[in-house]
C-alpha cells in the first residue's frame, strides 16, 4: 500500500473548501491510502470555521495564526508529511481531484519519481483564460526544461506529485510562488523516473480569486538557476 499526503494550503477559501474536500474524499485509487493535510494560513473569513465543523474531511489540519503565504503554508504542511508521496492541491476549484487516478498510475506501473499534471496536453477540459499567463507558464517550462535536460509541457501546474524522499521539506528556502520550482527542481535533480499525464483545469479569474502576478516570475526564474546549480 503506498500512502500518499495530499498538502492543501487554504488561504480565505470559505467558499470552496468544503467543497473541494468532499470532492477529494470521493477519489478512492486502489492500492494508495490518501492522508488529507489541510493549512489554514491564517484566513480572515470562515474557513476554519467550516474546516473544524467538518472533520472527517482531513487527517490533519495545521492552523497558522499569521498568514505567511502559500509557501510558508506548504512547509508547514511538509513538516506532518510521513508518505511515500507528495501531492499538492489548491483549495479552490481549479484542478479536479478527480485526476488523481491519472496521477496515480505512472506511479503503480512504473515506480515513478515524479509526476505533472499537464494542461498542456490532451487536457479534457479546460477553461479559456488569461493569454499572458500562457506565455508565462510556456516561458517558465521552456527554461526549465533546457536547465534540467526535460520536456515537461507544463512545469507550474499545481498538480506536481514526487517521492517524499527525494527532497527534504525541511531544507527549502523559499517560501514565495517560486518555492514550485524548488521542489521541483530537486525533484528531478534526485530523481530518474519523470511523467506527465493530461488533466482538466477549471481557472479562476482575478474577480474569482485567483492570486498569481506577473511579477512573480522573476523569482521563479531566479531560483531554477539558484537550485539548477547551486543546490
């Protein structure tokens, strides 16, 4: 039995957090157990409110007093991790734990190190957004991949699952939107076994909540070359 932690940050997410758990506590995989992580990063509004009426939906919930964003909050997840796998899932309904079967099977047919969910390719479903995000995302995967000898098609989906062993959660530095290259960096730095796999993506537009800027790129750049060379 291989047991996977499934890491969910939540930031003011009230109005999608249960649902997205009863959509997580429905995915039954054969062979894996599914631990559910849940952090509140210090939410304003009612989500741990709704979080600790709810609590069948979780194995842990790690409740932060202070919001320290999405990195911080995935540390603090890592730190209960005690899986063979990693997998992160935002608390909104972008991406579809319904996927998590796909993820799944590179790993029970050929003990994979890492695996990306991919809107790139084959999606099912995904909804039409930002053009500019695109560019970025093809950008940032198109320097990955030359940095690490790769052919990802989508390295910043959330959607990123790797073998615990492979990186130490306690070792990260960086705590902002590029602590995703990071992981996955050392992922593939210390693993031999890389896929993707097609799955749906549901975004939200900025109204709807969605937090990533452009300015965020910049240290996602920096730091696949920081990681790439220097560890």
């Amino acid at each position: 039995m291989i047991k996977l932690n499934i890491i969910i940050p939540a930031y003011n997410e009230q109005a999608t957090i249960i649902q997205l758990l009863e959509k997580v506590a429905e995915q039954k995989v054969v062979g894996v157990e599914l631990q559910i992580i849940v952090i509140d990063d210090g939410s304003k509004d009612k989500t741990v409110a709704l979080l600790e009426a709810r609590p069948e939906l979780y194995a842990k919930l790690v409740k932060k007093a202070q919001n320290g964003g999405k990195g911080a909050a995935v540390k603090a997840g890592l730190a209960e991790a005690d899986g063979d796998y990693i997998l992160f899932q935002d608390a909104d309904l972008e991406y579809d734990p319904a996927d998590y079967s796909k993820l799944l099977e590179p790993v029970l047919r050929f003990d994979a190190d890492v695996v990306m969910g991919s809107r790139m390719v084959g999606s099912p479903i995904t909804r039409v957004s930002y053009f500019w995000h695109k560019v970025g995302n093809w950008l940032i995967t198109f320097v990955f991949n030359v940095l690490n000898n790769t052919t990802f098609s989508d390295v910043y989906s959330c959607y990123l699952l790797y073998r615990r062993s492979l990186v130490d959660g306690d070792k990260l530095t960086t705590e902002g939107w590029d602590q995703h290259a990071e992981i996955l960096t050392k992922s593939v730095a210390a693993g031999t076994r890389f896929f993707e796999v097609p799955i749906s993506y549901y975004g939200r537009t900025y109204d709807e909540g969605k937090k990533i800027r452009a300015h965020h790129i910049i240290p996602v750049f920096w730091t696949m070359f920081i990681k790439r060379f220097n560890g």
